[in-house]
C-alpha cells in the first residue's frame, strides 16, 4: 500500500476535481442543444404522469405500449398544430408578396355603411376609402413601408415556430423515454436530492413537481379551453381558418398575451363582409367569456395544486416569460416555489426558539418598562 504525503494527496485533489470540471464542461457542451427539448420533455412529462398511469393501468400495466401512445397523442397535440401554422404563415408571405406587386390594379367598391359612424376615426378612414377608390397608387405609396414590415414579420414568425417545431418533435420522443423509465428517473432524482439536501431535498423535489403540475393546469389548461372557445365561436360565426386561430389564441394565452388579438380582427372581418350580428357575437363571446374566464379558471387551478401563495406563481409565471420565454412559464414559477420554500423552512427554523424567547421576554413587560432577570 502506497503512502502518500499531505502534499501529494492534496494535489491528488487538485487533479482530481479538475478532472471532473473538464468532464463536466464537456458533457454541458454535448448536451447544450438538447437542453431546451429535454426541459420542455420534463415538463410535459411531469405535468401529464397522472394521464399517462391512468392509460397505462388501463392497458394492463403494458408501459412500452402506454409511452407509446402517450407520444402519439403528444405529437398530435404539439407538433401538428404548428405544422399548420408555419404553412399557414408562409402562404400569407407569399400572399403579401403578391400583393406588393398586384395591388395597384386592386379597384375597391364603395366603403360598408358601418366605416363612417366609427367613433373618432369614421371620417378619416372613409375620407381614404374613397381616396383609394380614385387613385390608387397614391394610396400604395403610403401604406407599403407597412406591407412590407408585416411580411418581414411574419416571415420571421414563421422562422420562430419553425424552430419551435423541431424543439417540441424532439422534446415530444424524449417524453416518451420519459413515461417508459419515469419511476427509475423519479428514483434517481429523489436519491440525488436526498444526498445533497438530506430531508428537505425530498420536499423541494416535491414541490418542484407539485408547483409544474399547477402552472401546466392553470396556464395550459385555460389557454386550450380559451383557443377551444375561441374555436367553436369562429366555426359558428363562418370565419375560414378556425382552427388555426383557435391554435394561435391557445399560443397567445399561454404566453399570457390578450387574445383580442385574434377575436377582434375575426369581428372586424365580420363586419366587413356586411354580418353585423355574427360581428356582434364573435366581439361580445370574446370580451364576455373568452376574455374572462381566465380570471377565475386559472387562479383555482394554480392555487388548487401548488398550495403556495398564487400572487408568488404569477410573478413566477410573469418573470419567467419575460426571462426566458415561453419555457420561463414553468421554470420561472418552479424556482420561485423552490426558492420560497427553502427561505419559509430557514425563517420557521431559525425563528422558532427566537420566538419562544421572544414570548419570554414579553411576559416580562409590564406598564411600557422591561424587567431583567439576573439570570
């Protein structure tokens, strides 16, 4: 056996962890693409295990079979409706480019009824209705700038939901590893948090859990009920492309942005196209149940799960997307839980003789004057 001095075991150390920060910076640079997708795999994984024991018990306990269709349904769920909308956003360049080419042979007719009684802007938009009628080029010259920034816009829309395509395909088949080792890596991660944080590890592992589970249900969740509401006014209303805006309202919500951004153009249109009443559904089933149901939706589902105070998820969810984007939705909410439970176990531990001793100390106050005990 081989004795070795202080020295030389303290730079056994030395090399040993250098080692390990060299491996470690290596496996960070492998796995850097993989990052974002195995986040949102986590995610999705987390937030849809109660789903997928339910199925798999229902397949008698056949988990490779339950992963599967889990993945399936996923993928239908993630990565098809983003199919449509990148084809949807490059046929609209493609119409905007022509357009830019055919729009000085564009004869409009005379403006709806409906244009000039517009509060504020009635006058001014039939003044340049009827001016487009008379000539058109002029009127070309001073909305082109615009045009062309809409089509550089939505190319770039294009761009970014394309890159989220390849980003939920990939995080979608990791899901399915997810569901078929989910207890072996619920193992493994409790042990990790056991070794490194003892007892309290395993509670921020479930909170953790708990407080993704809330926000996908509170977040998610009203987005699809509000893109499907959205949907089923659309459809009734005969708006060409519900479904597609149904899926761009499910986006808009879930990044916590007003979906009036979708229903008040669809009104509009209505309008346009000389059906006021359906313009003044689309407009009042938007304002009226679209635009409020996640006011009472989301909070019971958020503070029904995480038992953490809701104002703390919001800012989480708030921040996060503000941060990092939509995937901030659930880390920024999941740290601030994880955050916020390590500083209420450190104050109620540390306060708790603090506070005995405090009561000691008040029964000693009588009439604004403090008695000290020689002990």
């Amino acid at each position: 056996m081989i004795d070795l001095s202080s020295d030389q075991l303290f730079i056994q150390r030395i090399v040993g962890i250098a080692i390990l920060a060299i491996l470690s910076f290596a496996c960070l640079q492998i796995m850097a693409p993989f990052i974002g997708p195995l986040l949102w795999a986590i995610i999705i994984t987390v937030s849809t295990w109660p789903l997928f024991v339910r199925l798999r018990t229902a397949l008698g306990e056949r988990r490779k079979l339950a992963a599967t269709l889990m993945t399936i349904v996923l993928a239908c769920l993630f990565v098809v409706p983003i199919v449509l909308l990148v084809a949807s956003l490059s046929e609209s360049v493609a119409g905007v480019v022509t357009l830019l080419r055919d729009l000085t042979s564009l004869k409009l007719g005379e403006p709806p009824t409906w244009l000039a009684n517009i509060p504020l802007l009635g006058t001014y938009l039939d003044a340049q209705w009827h001016k487009a009628m008379v000539d058109m080029s002029a009127t070309l010259e001073q909305v082109r700038p615009y045009i062309e920034q809409t089509a550089t816009w939505i190319l770039k829309q294009a761009a970014t939901f394309g890159t989220a395509l390849l980003e939920f395909l990939v995080a979608v088949i990791i899901s399915g590893f997810l569901y078929a080792g989910g207890e072996t890596l619920a193992q493994a991660t409790q042990r990790f948090a056991l070794r490194t944080a003892g007892e309290r590890g395993l509670t921020l592992v479930d909170v953790a859990e708990r407080t993704i589970r809330s926000v996908a249900q509170g977040v998610i969740g009203t987005a699809v009920l509000q893109g499907l509401l959205i949907e089923f006014s659309l459809i009734v209303a005969g708006v060409p492309g519900s479904p597609l805006l149904g899926f761009l309202t499910f986006l808009l919500a879930v990044m916590q942005l007003p979906t009036f951004l979708v229903w008040v153009p669809a009104a509009l249109w209505l309008g346009y196209e000389d059906q006021m009443g359906w313009a003044i559904f689309t407009a009042a089933w938007g304002l009226l149940v679209v635009g409020t149901v996640d006011n009472f939706l989301r909070p019971y589902f958020i503070s029904h799960g995480s038992r953490l105070p809701l104002l703390l998820i919001f800012a989480g969810v708030l921040g996060g997307l503000l941060a990092w984007g939509l995937i901030g939705i659930f880390l920024g909410a999941t740290l601030l839980a994880v955050g916020y439970t390590l500083l209420y176990t450190w104050l109620y531990e540390e306060l708790t003789p603090t506070a005995e001793a405090g009561d000691a100390l008040t029964s000693q106050h009588q009439g604004g004057i403090t008695k000290f005990s020689p002990d």
